[in-house]
C-alpha cells in the first residue's frame, strides 16, 4: 500500500480501539472514585496565556523547553497545557470558590517532548486538586485515592515513593548547602546538570543521566533542613498512610519537576515500565502556586496520573482487559425490503445493541458477517419470515444460552412472532 499523503504528527496516535474504551473506561472509574471522596469535576479550556505555564518556574523541562506556544490572531500568546495544575489554580483565582476547593479532571496534554513508548506530545492525564487547606491528612487522602485507581485497576508492579521538600522557609538553607556540594563535585556533573545547577539546584536531584545520578546518590538531603512544622507535616503524612495500609518508601532525592512544589511529593512508579519514563503518576504540594498566579495565599495538592501509562503498563501486567467489544445482535437481512432496517432500529431503541451487514449481501456472506461480529444471537428474516410475519432467532455462541426447554448452550435456531422479538432476544441475552 502506498504511504498516505499525512501521518499524524510526530508523538501523537490515533487512539483506536480496544485503547479508546480501555481509556474511557479507567476516567469512568476515576469519576466514581473521586465524587466518593468529594470531588467535583473541572473542565479547564485546552489553553492558557502562556503565563499561566511560565508560573509553574522557568528552570522546569514542561516550561522551559516543552510548551506549545504561539501567537493567536489577537496577538495573544497563548500555550497549549502540559498539564492541569496550572490552569486550575488559575480557576481558582478567577472564580474564587469556597474552600477547600476539591477537583478532578481529565483530558488531553501536550509537551514537545522527544517522543518514545510511553512519552508522546499528547497524552492524556487524570487527577485532582484540592486548594485552600494545609491539612497534611488531605495529602493523604490524595495520595489514597490516587492508589485506589490504580488498585482498581488491578496493577500490583509498582512503588510509592515520597518525600517533603519542606517550605520555603526551608529551601535558602538547603539550597546552599546543595549548591555547595555539587560545586564540591562539579567536575562529576553533566554539562546540562551544570546549567540546571545555576538556575535550580533541587533539579539536579532528579536528574536520570547514570553520572549525575551518582553524584546525586551522596548530596545533603532536605529531610534534615525540614523545619519543625514540615516535619511534623511529613511524620503525619507517613501515619496516615500506614493507618490506610498504604506501603510507601521515602525517597529523599525524589523533587518532582516544578518549582512551585513544597512539603510532600510523590510518585507512583511501575517496575513494568522502561526506567525513563516509569512514573505512573505523581503530585505533591503546591503551597506557593496560587499566589504566583495573583491570588491569595491559599495552599494546594494534588497528582495527576498518565492514562497512556496506565494502559501500557496494564498491558504488561496483563490486567484491566479492554470492555467487549461485540454487538449483542447481528441482523441477517435477505428480503428486498426495509427489514433489515427495521430491526437494527427497533433492537437498538430497545437497548440492545445490533448490527448488520450492508450492500445486499448473500445470506452466506451475512452469516459469516455474523459469527465474525461474536455477536451472541443473530436475527435472521428473510422473504418466509416476512409472510409469516415472523423472524428466525438463532443462538451462535454456546455462552448466549438457548430457546426454552432445549438442551443449554448448544447452538439454536427458531421462529417467534414478530412482536416476540425484543422479549426473546432479552430472554437469550440475560
Ligand atoms: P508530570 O506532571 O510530569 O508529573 O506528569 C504526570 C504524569 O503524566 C506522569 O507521571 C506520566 O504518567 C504522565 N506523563 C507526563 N508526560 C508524559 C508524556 N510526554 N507522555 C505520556 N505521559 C506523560
């Protein structure tokens, strides 16, 4: 087959089944998870003025290298979101809700990122955020319902791991005394750590590149530059998520990309996915975030999860199989009329879902059409139905049951009154 004129573009997919269910299927459980835990849903627009971003830091890869920005016809610059926080804080300032001001979402992202399994340009994301309370037990309950998705879901291979990076009464202290250290072991560093270094020391942390990491292995840790009251925030924390069983490792070198981040963070990483980009989801505390964005002091928390991720890492586990995908019925049509027509319309008025073939097919070729479909039942009508004002139905899988008083689950055809239909086909599905 020759290539298509146009591909979609690099980093992006079309998302066909059995990925597009699989996808609705985890937001529909993630929408039952959050209303029990008290969350409304927020549908943010896909893009912001490009400010909106640059508060989330300068020195963070989503802003500094990675939005879609451009100008719009108004002269505008506007950017498409690489993620939700940033535009619900915005929200929050705009509309200035009562608080605690507890929300979730999902949709779409976008970074231009080098594109790989498992990191595309767009992605999409699910999550929450709760503005307006400092409580470290709401981290917790974050955290908890974080974990239950993905519970729910049914994977088991992967990691909680947290940390406080404490306020920012306590970053100045930290900091230099990070900054020291690597300065102490320039030599050892990358050049992009190097250049990281001068603009946000905490990143160096994170960094993936094998040198980096090493020198980063041995680097002072926030945990003891946390003040009294972070520390007794992240002690909280770590009770709260022992009483909800939750297992947890504290990582001190895990600092999450954006500037605005204090207190707690996490993430959950997959041991079924490749090391780069194994972070199932994460979040944390965004104490400083909504004022940046020009409102009030109010704290924040919040995580938000892959989908794609979750999906592939699924995949691995081999959990959360895709919803089936078969009609209920299939109609086999040979008449020269509207029958065909009729009865897809009727059975699915009726709720049930059906299907047919098209183009005047053979009966052959319908009947084939039919088991191809895997759907349990086949209606079949044809020119002796019609007189009999009639239609057959016929059992095509052993699953589907069988007609009253016959042997059950062998494969079955018979005749029922026309009006019979939907009863019969009800009879045969249940
Ligand atoms: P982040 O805001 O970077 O912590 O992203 C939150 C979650 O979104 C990550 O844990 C990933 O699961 C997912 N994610 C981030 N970037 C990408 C991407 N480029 N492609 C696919 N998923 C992503």
């Amino acid at each position: 087959m020759a290539r298509a004129e146009f591909q979609s573009p690099p980093g992006t997919r079309d998302i066909t089944e059995p990925d597009a269910s699989r996808a609705r299927q985890l937001i529909a459980l993630f929408a039952e998870e959050a209303r029990r835990a008290g969350f409304g849903r927020i549908e943010p627009p896909m893009f912001e003025d490009v400010g909106v971003f640059v508060r989330l830091g300068e020195a963070s890869d989503v802003v500094s290298k990675e939005l879609y920005a451009f100008e719009d016809k108004g002269g505008r610059t506007i950017a498409l979101r690489p993620e939700f926080t940033a535009s619900v804080c915005r929200a929050f300032v705009q509309h200035r809700p009562l608080t605690p001001w507890k929300t979730w979402y999902e949709g779409p992202a976008f970074r231009y990122d080098k594109p790989q399994k498992g990191r595309y340009r767009q992605f999409a994301q699910l999550g929450v955020e709760v503005i307006g309370s400092d409580d470290p037990d709401i981290d917790t309950e974050v955290i908890a319902l974080a974990h239950r998705l993905l519970q729910r879901v049914g994977l088991t291979g992967h990691t909680l791991i947290i940390n406080s990076l404490g306020d920012f009464a306590d970053r100045p202290g930290y900091l230099s005394a990070l900054t020291d250290y690597f300065e102490a072991r320039i030599g050892e560093l990358t050049d992009q750590a190097k250049a990281t270094l001068a603009i946000n020391p905490l990143r160096v942390l994170d960094s993936k590149r094998p040198g980096d990491a090493a020198v980063a292995e041995e680097a002072p840790t926030i945990i003891d530059h946390l003040s009294a009251e972070a520390s007794a925030a992240f002690e909280r924390v770590k009770d709260g998520l022992a009483t909800l069983d939750i297992p947890f490792v504290v990582n001190p070198r895990l600092v999450r990309g954006l500037d605005y981040y204090t207190r707690t963070t996490f993430e959950f990483a997959s041991d079924s996915l490749d090391s780069a980009q194994n972070a199932l989801g994460g979040g944390g505390r965004y104490d400083g975030l909504v004022e940046a964005l020009g409102g009030p002091p109010e704290p924040g928390v919040g995580f938000s999860i892959g989908v794609d991720r979750v999906l592939l890492a699924s995949d691995a586990e081999g959990v959360f199989p895709a919803p089936p995908s078969s009609v209920d019925v299939w109609v086999v049509a040979t008449t020269d009329g509207t029958d065909g027509l009729g009865l897809v319309h009727e059975l699915r008025s009726a709720g049930i879902a059906a299907d047919r073939a098209y183009d005047g097919r053979s009966m052959k070729a319908q009947m084939k059409a039919a088991n191809r479909s895997q759907a349990p039942v086949a209606v079949i009508v044809g020119e002796d139905e019609v007189s009999a004002g009639t239609v057959s139905v016929r059992t095509m899988r052993s699953a589907a049951g069988s007609a009253p008083g016959s042997d059950a689950g062998t494969p079955q055809q018979f005749q029922v009154d026309r009006s019979k239909l939907i009863e019969t086909v009800r009879s045969l599905l249940s």
